[in-house]
C-alpha cells in the first residue's frame, strides 16, 4: 500500500515534517520547562520503541523524538499521554496525541524554584499562560525569564515577560557597607548611589532586577510583596526582519499581562493574512501591516492595568531588513 | 517556680506583661529574606505567643535592640549638640540559651571594657529576658561544644511550647512575673528548662595558638572562597564592632547628625587608614583575624571564648565557608605547630 498522509493534520498534531520520507518526530511540549522524571523516562522509552533511538532537545525546551514511522503515529500518541497528564497540557481528546502545534512551547528559565535572581515562580507562570492559549494553531512564541538576566532569551519571542522586583529599603538597617552599590554596578545598571550614609536608589534607572536584596547583608533591602513583570513585544528571529523584543510596559501585574496575551490572540484572528502560508505569519509583520495604533486597541482591551505600570506610548522595533538589502556595512 | 498553662493564658500573661514591657522576640518576616518568596527570621516586637517565631533559629541575632545596626547619637548645629531621644519603656527580649551566653560577652565588650558606653549602658538598663526552652539542636549549631547549651539563670521567666498538646511550660524566676501566672490560672509543676545535650557539629578549641599558625597556610583558601561579604559578622550574636558617621545635612551643611553603624571585620573598608593603608588585605587574614577573635584572642582578656557556637555565620554564608570547620582546622594547626616547635627543640 502506497502511503497517503495528510501533512496538514499530522503537524497540527505536534509531529515534524522530516526530509526523510515516511518518518516523522514527536514533539512533546513542556510548557515552563519542568517535567517529572517518569515523563522523561516515557520519552526515552518512546524513542527506543518507536524511534530511532535518539532524542533532539530544541530550543524552546521541547523535546522531540525523531525517526518515527509514520503509521505508528496513532501507537505513539497513545504512549506519551502519560506525559500529556504530567505536564497538564490541553487536550482534545485523550490518547490521540496534542490538539495543535502552533503556537509554541511556552518557555521558562529556572526562575525563583532554583535561581537566587528569580523574582517569581516562571514555569507556574508559564504553564497557567499555556493553559490559557493552548490550543492555537496560530504561530505564537511567549517566554518568561525570572529577571532581567533573561536567561530565556525572551526577547526573541513575541511575547517576552521579564520578572521584576521592587526593592524595598529600610535605612534602619543600613550600615554603608555599599555592597549593594558596587554589586548593583556591577552585575547591573548603577542605579544606587550613598547620600549621607544613606542610600539612594534612581527610581528611573533601576529594572527591578533584585540584586541589591541579593547582596545586602542585613536585609536592609527586600524584595516587594507584589512580583512584577516587564512585557517586551513582538521580537522574532527569521529570513525577513529579525529583531529584538521591545519594552512595552514596566511593572506590569499578572493579570494584566495574560488579558494582554489574550487580546493579541484575538488581533491576529481578526487581522492574519487570510491567504498566509499554512496558516503561519508572525504576529510583528501582521503589526507592521495595521499600524502599532489598532495593534495597541486591540491588546489593551478592558485591561484594568494596576496602579504602578508604566506604558511606552510608541514602541519601535529595528533589526535588519533582508527584504530591503543584503549589503554588509 | 515552674508552671504549665494553655497558650490562651500564656497570652494572657503577655498581654499583662505588655502594659510594662515591650516584647522583642523572633518573628517570621514573609518573603523578607535573601531570595524570592524566602522568609527571614529576625527579632521584631510582639505581643502574642503566635507572633513569635518558636520553630526556627532566628537568622539575625537579638543583638539589633542592644546594638542598632544604625543609630543616631546626637545632632549638631555649629554650637550645640543634642542627644537623639531614646525609648524609655522596658523590654523582655525572648531567646535562647547560646544566646543568653552571648549578651554576656556582648555586656563584657560595652560594660566592662574599661569604661561603659553611655549609649549601650542605656538601653542594656532597660532590657530583661524571657529564656526560649531549645530542645533540639538546628543545622550548624555547635553551643555544646562553646558549652552555652544550657542557662540556669538571668531570665525573668522560661518559655518552652508544646504545640501538640497547646501547653506553655514556664520556669519563672521573678515573684512578680509568678504572680501573674497564677493570676492567669496556670498550674504549678517542676519545670526545666528543655537543652540539647549534643550537636551534630562538634569543634575543639585550641588552648594555646603558636605564632606559626597567624603564617599558616590554612587561611588563603579563605582569601579565594570568601567575597567579603561580611554576613557573618551581621548575623553574629556576639559581633560588636560599629563605625562612626558625620552627616552634614544636604540643604544645611552647618547642621548635622552623628551615627553609630554596625561594621564587619570582613567588608572593605574596616582596616583602612589614613594615607590609604590597609592592615588587611585579603580575605584570608580578615578570617584570620575574625576567627582568633572569636576563640582565642577574646578570651585572653576575659577568660571565655567569644563564639557561642550558635552556628548562624555558617547557616548565611552564601559561600558554604563553615566557621565551625575553621576553628577544628586552626585547633590541627595549633596542635601541628606545638608539635613542630616542640621537635625543633629537640634537635
Ligand atoms: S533570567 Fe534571572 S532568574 Fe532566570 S535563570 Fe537567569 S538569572 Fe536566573
Ligand atoms: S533592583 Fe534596581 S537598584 Fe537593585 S540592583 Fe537591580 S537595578 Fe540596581
Ligand atoms: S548592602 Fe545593605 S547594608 Fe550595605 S549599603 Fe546596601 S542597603 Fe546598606
Ligand atoms: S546553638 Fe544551641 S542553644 Fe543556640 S539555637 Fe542552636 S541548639 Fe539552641
Ligand atoms: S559570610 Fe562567608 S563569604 Fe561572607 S564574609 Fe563571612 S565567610 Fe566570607
């Protein structure tokens, strides 16, 4: 019997195209990036069962099982709903594999469960935005990093949450000892400087990254209450107009930022290019094309943003434009 | 005098307690430590059994009432001075044995070096102490071994909690304090106390330290591993030292304030002189330095050592450097070094 596949429906169900004919690649999503170790043992079981006895760690801390026979495709999705059950994925329909593949594995740096920069638990955060996006066939890219390290790399996604802190001082326990000044310049921007003994911290040029409470020796710095975020948009690798992320607001809450994500999904409902290419356009050109102005009406919505965020009233982007020149400067 | 009481009449004596005294004892500060989401436990003012913290060793020391990490002395115009107002009202600070030994050595330090200072004099008149019962020896505790385990005497009452059976049992040792138990209807019943006996970190101390040892090797791992930060000297029951501030106003430089800060024999800054000397550089003679203070140097003055063994500069180093396991390596030193000097003789 000759094969006849629908590619189309296998890749919306989260298996790979592969150049080599009549194999494909599971690809397990992880949202935040954590899984218990028997998930992990599932896919290393799956991968010598049905694979080829690999397993190719991407970028976007998924995990893909390549050199897979086509028609085991149904056996396969059956053998890794365990792993769906772990890692609290949507799902369609149990034991037939993801419902969509679209939009990507929501991705987390260690944050504050292992990094002592991280002002807030990523992969939790992480997997509530996964369940509240997932499944989407439209092609997404949302990573959150603990601090403005941005060990995720979030601003090559389209949605990009950066924690934040903000630090508290109480001069009664402040002995000089300056420490927070010199780690703050050197790990970060420079925003503390000493007054009379005392310090002062630039409200402007601080980012919240939590290195003063870090470093200070008599908790004289602590971090705020409230975890706060920073949201940079629409940055995106690729052929056209790679680009870095821009910030959008500082201090943002929870809330807000998954109301935010939510209304954009609603925009590029509204506004993808009904004739795009397997249903695929990043959401930046589909902005390049309606204006920054009806992107933002969009996206801020009945968002009741809390009292202390601040937003960039433009947002520019840069990067190169291939579809414009080539040339080496 | 001993009673048991429930907790609700254990507060009821607080609250009787509290119209003469403020109550400094450990509380649980949600969040406020180090890290994300991470608690602090350091000493604050209470007025409930609930709001002290019973289960954990407070990661800063009592000593933040005694010795303020930051005080204003007085202030200044061009003529004149005056004294910063203090608090007045009494206080029961709550702690535990090893660091009832430690307002010993820290009343020794203030009181008895040769003169008293004003400032701790004041606030040491005001303070008495309620004794937590320690039961069972935390992560780096070594109290058994700097034999500040148990305490007999010097509080106003003991305090050790049953959560289980919601029970207070109380050693008191004040008639007055004993009459509001009885007020509060507690029984009377023979009340020790509780104490450990052992801990899983044991240290020697050395009786004599030769001069070798101040050369010995042993200390430039520290001048690699330490950063200086000076934490442990900040958590330390028994660190005394403090630094001097001028402040002149910004918007009236005639006029001003003198502060006392807390300061660290390990930070930047401590041994720097005028001209820009610097008695010691690195990191492994500021251990040098700290570690003899604490276990020898102290002690040739007042005959005890210094370190209580609460073991809290090992529980915050952020470099996992262990105190404890430096005074055992200065104690093989010691006892190297006695060895050496004693063969060389021979010869
Ligand atoms: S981004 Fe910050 S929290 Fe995340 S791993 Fe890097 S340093 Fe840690
Ligand atoms: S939180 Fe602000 S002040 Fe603190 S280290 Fe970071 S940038 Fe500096
Ligand atoms: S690190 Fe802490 S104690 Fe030192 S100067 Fe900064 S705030 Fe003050
Ligand atoms: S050093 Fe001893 S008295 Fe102090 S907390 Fe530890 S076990 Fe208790
Ligand atoms: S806490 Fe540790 S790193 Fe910091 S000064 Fe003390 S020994 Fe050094």
């Amino acid at each position: 019997m000759s094969k006849d596949i629908n590619t189309k429906v296998l890749k919306k169900n989260a298996f790979r195209y592969s150049k080599v004919r009549g194999e494909t690649a599971s690809r397990i999503r992880i949202p935040g990036g954590v899984i218990n170790a028997q998930s992990m043992a599932k896919i290393a079981e799956v991968a010598e069962k049905f694979g080829d006895g690999t397993i190719f760690l991407t970028n976007r801390q998924g995990v893909e099982i390549p050199g897979i026979a086509m028609e085991d495709i149904p056996e396969v999705n059956k053998a890794i709903q365990s792993i769906i059950d772990d890692s609290g994925v949507n799902q369609a329909e149990r034991d037939k594999g993801y419902p969509a593949a679209g939009t990507r594995n929501v991705v987390a740096c260690p944050g504050k469960r292992l990094c002592p920069f991280g002002c807030f638990d990523t992969t939790d955060f992480a997997r509530k935005m996964d369940k509240m996006v997932f499944p989407n066939n439209l092609h997404v890219k949302i990573a959150f990093t603990g601090c403005s390290n941005d060990c995720a790399k979030v601003r090559m996604d389209d949605f990009g949450i950066i924690g934040m802190t903000e630090p508290q001082y109480d001069p009664s326990r402040c002995v000089s000892c300056e420490q927070c000044i010199k780690y703050c310049r050197i790990r970060s921007v420079g925003a503390l400087s000493l007054v009379n003994g005392k310090v002062v911290r630039d409200t402007n040029l601080c980012i919240g990254c939590g290195v003063c409470v870090a470093y200070c020796p008599t908790r004289a710095w602590t971090r705020s209450k409230e975890h706060y975020f920073r949201l940079v948009l629409l940055g995106r690798t690729g052929k056209k107009n790679p680009r870095l992320a821009e910030d959008f607001i500082k201090w943002a809450d929870e809330q807000s930022i998954l109301d935010i994500v939510k209304n954009a999904y609603a925009y590029v409902e509204e506004y993808i290019d009904p004739n795009a290419l397997e249903g695929k356009e990043h959401i930046g050109y589909i902005v390049d094309r309606t204006g920054f102005d009806e992107f933002l009406k969009w996206i801020m919505r009945d968002v009741k943003l809390n009292e202390k965020a601040e937003v960039a009233s433009r947002v520019y982007w840069s990067g190169k434009h291939y579809d414009r020149s080539n040339e080496l400067k | 005098m001993g009673y048991v009481l429930s907790k609700e009449a254990f507060d009821e004596v607080l609250g009787k307690l509290s119209e003469d005294f403020l109550l400094y004892s450990p509380v649980r500060k949600i969040g406020e430590g180090c890290y994300t989401d991470v608690d602090v436990v350091r000493y604050d003012f209470v007025k409930s059994l609930d709001e002290i913290e019973l289960e954990a060793k407070s990661n800063y020391a009592f000593k933040e009432l005694l010795t303020p990490l930051s005080q204003t002395l007085f202030f200044f115009t061009e003529n004149e001075t005056k004294e910063a107002d203090s608090d007045t009202r009494d206080v029961i600070i709550f702690l535990r044995s090893c660091d009832m030994h430690a307002v010993k050595r820290l009343d020794a330090i203030y009181l008895e070096n040769k003169f008293a200072d004003p400032f701790y004099e004041r606030v040491r008149k005001r303070v008495k102490f309620a004794l937590i019962g320690c039961g069972h020896s935390f992560e780096n505790c070594f109290c058994v071994s700097m034999k500040s385990n148990v305490t007999t005497d010097g509080y106003l009452f003991s305090l050790d909690f049953d959560r289980d059976a919601g029970q207070v049992s109380c050693d008191v040792k004040d008639e007055d304090i004993a009459k509001l138990f009885e007020e509060a209807g507690a029984s009377a019943a023979d009340v020790v106390p509780s104490s450990v006996t052992e801990n899983d970190t044991k240290v020697t101390v050395p009786d004599v330290v030769p001069n070798a040892v101040y050369k010995d090797k042993l200390w430039d791992e520290y001048t690699a591993r330490c950063i200086k930060c000076g934490r442990c000297n900040f958590v330390c029951p028994t660190c005394t030292c403090y630094t001097m501030q001028d402040i002149f106003y910004t918007d009236n430089g005639r006029v001003g304030e003198r502060r006392r800060v807390g300061s660290s024999c390990m930070v930047d800054g401590y041994t720097n002189v005028a001209g820009g000397g610097e008695y010691r550089r690195t990191n492994g003679e500021r251990m040098r330095f700290k570690t003899l203070h604490k276990i020898y140097d102290f002690s040739k003055r007042f005959g005890y050592d210094m370190c209580v063994g609460c073991g809290r500069c090992d529980d915050v180093c952020p470099e996992y450097i262990s105190f404890a396991n430096i005074i055992n390596k200065v104690n093989a030193a010691a006892k190297a070094a006695a060895a050496g000097e004693g063969g060389a003789q021979h010869d």
